[in-house]
C-alpha cells in the first residue's frame, strides 16, 4: 500500500519542489491571480493531496520566503560569529546575501512583492525573520563605529542603506550576466564601507582578507545552503 502523501521518504524533497513552482508562478502571475488548482496541476497532484504538502495558500508564501532566510539567517549568525574585523564579516555576509539572491530571484520577487497579503502569525513569522537579519547587520555596523573605524553613522539608517542596496538587486541582476556575486559584493562593499569610514582611519583590506577567507576556509563556504564543516566551525 503506498505510504500517504506527507509520509514518504522523498517527503521534503517534494515538498520543496512545490514551494520552488509555487515561486515561479507567483513571480510570473502574481500571488492573487495564481490559483490552487494552477498550482497543483504544475505539480501534478489534486487539491487535496497537495494541501498535504503546503498547509494552505498563504501558507505558501512564508515558505517561499523561509526558502530564503531559513539558510541565510543560520550563514549570517555564523559569519556574524567570526573572529574577523567587523568589516570583512560585513563583507562575507553580503556577498552570502547576494548569493542567495543570484539563485533565488523567483523566491526574492514574491516576498517582496505579496508580503501585504499575509496576516496575522504568517505575517509576523516574516517580520520575524527580517528583523533578526537586520539585527545581525546593524551589530556589525556598530561594532565597526564602537572600533572607531566607522563615523557615528545612525545604526538604523546605516542598516536601510545596506539592505536597500543589495536587497534591490533582484530587480534587474542577471544570474548568467556579466557580475556575479563576489564582484557585486566588492562593488557594493567598498561604496558603502568608504562611505561610512570615519575620517583620517585607516579601512582595513577587506577584499584582500574576503578572498583570503575564501581561499583558506573552503570548508566555510558563503554560500548559504551549503553546510559549515561543524569542527572546522568550532575552530573558528
């Protein structure tokens, strides 16, 4: 007898799959004008076994977004655990941002465009999240001010100027185009970085000790959903 939808061994793997296509099609139609039934025959499963998977429609969207965040809120705490110059974390943590955003446009659009439908816990589910990366970012803008490497910069307003900075980039970036997400992040990095410095210090060489991170700790990649080496991590 074949095991219910939900039971299975390729269970999550499915599961994903779904929330992969359900992204698509929001992107390409929009979350209001995508129906239940668009999306199961997409996936090739009736209504009823597909809310096995999903939970409900504006369920959905939080997955969509947590594709998203779940990896990147667990890179950012470990790159914000670093024992590294604020700025070179700042710098490894945005060019994880952007990986992310390379390979998740679809994901990225949504969230960022149907957010407003959500309500009560779903929505406070994603404020949720954001927040804690934001929180992440602006301990790192603090910390480079307390140095004395940065001006006394507004920790809020410094944190909006590098959110928005990178998290619009999913409006016009081509994965396959000419920057990829290293090159972004240096770009990125050192119009933020000089702009923020405090006047007459010294900035540290934070693409040099970015690509040097890179090159000695393959076993930490930036790349949020690949896995940390956990002794390699505990070293660091």
């Amino acid at each position: 007898m074949p095991r219910p939808p939900g039971h299975g061994p390729d269970y999550e793997v499915r599961r994903q799959k779904i929330i992969d296509t359900a992204a698509t099609l929001f992107a390409r139609h929009g979350y209001a004008a995508t129906s239940i039934n668009e999306l199961g025959r997409a996936v090739g499963l009736a209504k009823g076994a597909l809310y096995y998977y999903i939970g409900s429609k504006e369920n959905l969207l939080i997955e969509i977004q947590s594709r998203v965040m779940d990896p990147l809120l667990s890179r950012a705490r470990q790159i914000a655990g670093l024992d590294a110059d604020p700025l070179v974390r700042l710098r490894l943590l945005s060019e994880s941002l952007l990986t992310i955003i390379f390979r998740r446009l679809d994901h990225i659009w949504v969230y960022e465009h149907d957010y407003r439908s959500l309500t009560g816990d779903y929505l406070d589910t994603l404020l949720g999240q954001r927040a804690e990366f934001e929180q992440l970012v602006r301990g790192l803008l603090t910390e480079a001010v307390e140095a004395g490497t940065f001006r006394a910069v507004e920790p809020h307003l410094a944190t909006l100027q590098f959110l928005n900075l990178h998290n619009h980039t999913y409006q016009w970036v081509k994965p396959d185009g000419q920057w990829d997400a290293s090159y972004l992040s240096g770009e990125y990095c050192d119009t933020l970085l000089r702009g923020f410095g405090a006047p007459g210090a010294a900035l540290p060489d934070v693409e040099g000790e970015a690509a040097a991170f890179k090159r000695d700790r393959p076993d930490l990649p930036l790349d949020p959903e690949a896995a940390w080496q956990p002794a390699a991590l505990a070293a660091s």
